[in-house]
C-alpha cells in the first residue's frame, strides 16, 4: 500500500464515521500520513485524529479509537495503535513489490478512475473563447473519470437546473494557438493554471529537455522502445521485485563470499548491507550516480576483493537504480490523486503537471531497465519493464484525457 492509497484508506474511515453519526465534522479533502517520528511504531502515522477532535468537541484520543476500530479491517493494514494524546499508528501488510505496475497493466486507462463524484451532474458554463473551450474539454473527460456527469454550456444561462454549475473563466490566449498544431496548441493552453497567461510560442514544439511536452512524449516512446528491446534481448515484462539480487538481500547479514547492499566499509575495506562491519571481507553493491558503471565480476572469498574504488562505484550504481526506481514508483501511485484533484478543483493543470513529474521519473528510470553490458536479463530487469510500461500506460491515459495524441515513435 502506498502512502497515498493510505491516506484515502484514513480518509474512508473518517468519512464513514461521519455518515454513520459517530462524528460531526467536515470530512477533510485529504490527510497527511508520515513515517513515524523517533519514538513511534508502525509504518506509518497520523494526526488526524488531533485536527478533527476540536470541531467534534471531543478529546482527540476518543477519535483516534474510534478511527482506530474502523481502520484496524481495512485491507492491507495490519495494526492500529493509538499512542500519545491521539496518533494513529498503522502497520501495513507486507507489500507485494509488483502490486503497483501490477494494477497499472490490468486496469490501463482506467488507473486513476473512481466514484468520488458519482451521481453529480455538472454544468461547466464558459466564454466563446478558445482556451476556454479546450480547458473545458479536457475538464468534462477528468470529470469523467470520477464519476460525474458533465456537459458544457455557453453564455450565462443554465440548460438545466439541477446540474451544479462551474463558470469557468481562465485568462485568454494571447493569440490564435492554432499556429502551434493541435498537440502543442492544447498543451500550451492547459498546462498554466487558470489565473496564468498562456505562453503561445515556438518553444512548445522545440524538441529539447527544456520543452515539458516534449519529455512528456518522448517519455511515452520510450516506453514503447523498451519492451522492443528487451524483446530482442530475449525477455518481458513481469512486476516484481526492481531491486538486484545483492540490493533486495541488503537487510540480511552479510557472510563470507556473499554480496550486499549499503554502505558501511568492513574491516576489510569491503563494502557491507548493514551499517555495521563486516568480518568477511565480501564485497557489496551499494549507491551512487546514475550511470556509473556496473563493476565487472571478481571472486569473493575473503580476503580477495576488487579495489575499493570499484567496489564504490558498484555500489553507488545500485543506490542510484533503486532511487530512480523509487521515484518512478511515487509519481505513478500519486497519480489517482492528481487525476481526482484536477476534477474537483476544475483544473486540467494538475493532470498535466503529474504528467510531467511521471515522465521525468520514467526518463531517470529508463537506463536501468535493460542489461549493460554483460549482464544477463534477471527478475529485476523484468520487473522494471513492467514499471515502464506502467508508466508508458499512465502517460497514455492522462494525454488521452488532455485530447493530446501520445506518439508510439518520436
């Protein structure tokens, strides 16, 4: 369970209570859930509980308990404790490490979909006014996908008066955006917030690192690259474990001969996985830049090690692919709340930058995807194929509901 997916769990439990009568409070639009300060347990925690106990009028450990009974057969947590004047302490189930690309691949363009507005009918009146005609086109697919149904109107009359209404007035286009193709002209209208000016320019179409849309889409093709070329090498994708072999052993004790993964130097001048010395004399894999290089194979009977500048850069490498992998990992599960907040909030820019944040992981991620040099396609590589194709399908969708085509080739 990810963090957000934490979060909206916590918030079910609130909202719950509120419907059953048991709290009389506004349900929050989110809650903030932090890995425990020193002192605490669990895997996570919340104050929530705090925040809500002076609108309910009680004491704040009353609502964590009773928060606490409504969380404790929630799926995926396996412990709630109340500590202190009223945190909520939650430990997790042990998580399934292709869970999330897992999801992404079954669902494609329905990841990020949900109910949070079923039933509501939304009115989005606007200007005769290009951007606000695409603004509001991308805004009624979001709405969509929460559930609501929408439709948009012009002028100042409502068509139907049931229907809640959103006047929708962002700051007109400087010029006519057509000149920039359909793709860019879209991009270019829905990526500032509302209250911004549009920059209507020749940048949107440059095809360089500092142009969003183009790493947006040339992230996409190189999710479409990748499975061409892990074909070629002989392997799919399979979700799992992203970490190496050395990295995902790294909290065991390290023994004679073996290999792991942190950062302590052994009495040896050996790397080792768990910050204490090591007695063997083994070497490790442990972090460092992006694109170091994998140090070659060497025996690893004690005593008999590569040179400490190599084993360094061998470690960092590893260090370095798990964080891409990690930052890869957050901006996909981040993604439902985006696509949720750009719904409520009535603001297309939201997707869009979460398109951005995706698509720079994915492009920090991609090099690790495939074997280098020697190596030969391992469970890990296969898992981070599966990572990127997910990527590739979240990009897909986003750009699908922005009108804007998401090219295989680029």
């Amino acid at each position: 369970m990810t963090p957000v997916e934490l979060s909206r769990t916590v918030l079910r439990a609130v909202r719950r209570a509120v419907d059953d009568g048991e709290l009389s409070v506004a349900v929050p639009a989110r809650v903030v859930v932090e890995r425990p300060r020193p002192g605490g347990c669990g895997d996570y925690s919340t104050n929530v509980a705090l925040q809500l106990a002076g609108p309910a009028g009680r004491p704040p450990r009353h609502v964590a308990e009773l928060l606490s009974r409504r969380l404790s057969d929630s799926p995926g947590i396996v412990g709630v404790e109340v500590t202190g004047p009223g945190f909520l302490n939650l430990t997790l189930a042990d998580d399934d490490p292709g869970a999330l690309a897992r999801e992404i691949l079954a669902r494609g363009g329905g990841y990020g979909v949900s109910d949070v507005l079923a039933g509501q009918r939304i009115e989005i009146r606007i200007p005769y006014e290009v951007r606000a005609e695409v603004v509001a086109d991308s805004l009624r697919r979001i709405l969509a996908t929460q559930g609501a149904q929408a439709h948009v109107a012009h002028g100042e009359t409502a068509e139907s008066s049931a229907a809640h209404v959103v006047n929708l007035r962002p700051v007109p286009a400087p010029c006519d955006p057509a000149v920039l193709g359909r793709d860019a002209s879209r991009w270019a209208l829905l990526l500032p917030a509302a209250h911004d000016r549009p920059r209507i320019d020749d940048e949107h179409l440059a095809q360089r690192e500092g142009n969003p849309l183009f790493r947006v889409r040339y992230a996409h093709a190189r999710t479409k690259a990748l499975p061409r070329n892990a074909a070629a090498l002989g392997f799919t994708a399979e979700p799992g474990d992203v970490r190496d072999q050395a990295s995902a052993a790294g909290d065991a004790p390290s023994t004679a001969g073996a290999s792991s993964a942190t950062g302590a130097l052994s009495t040896t001048g050996a790397l080792c996985a768990t910050g204490a010395p090591s007695t063997t004399g083994a070497p490790s894999a442990t972090p460092a830049l992006a694109d170091a290089p994998s140090a070659p194979d060497a025996p690893s009977t004690p005593g008999d090690v590569r040179d400490h500048d190599t084993a360094i850069d061998s470690g960092v490498a590893v260090r370095a692919r798990a964080n891409a992998a990690a930052a890869l990992h957050t901006a996909l599960s981040a993604y439902p709340q985006a696509l949720t907040l750009a719904a409520t909030h009535h603001a297309p820019d939201r997707l869009a930058r979460q398109l951005v944040v995706v698509a720079d992981a994915l492009l920090g991620f991609q090099h690790t995807v495939l074997p280098q040099g020697e190596e030969k396609p391992s469970a890990a590589h296969r898992a981070r194929l599966a990572l990127a194709e997910a990527a590739g399908a979240v990009l897909a969708g986003g750009l699908s509901l922005l009108g804007i085509d998401a090219p295989e080739h680029l």
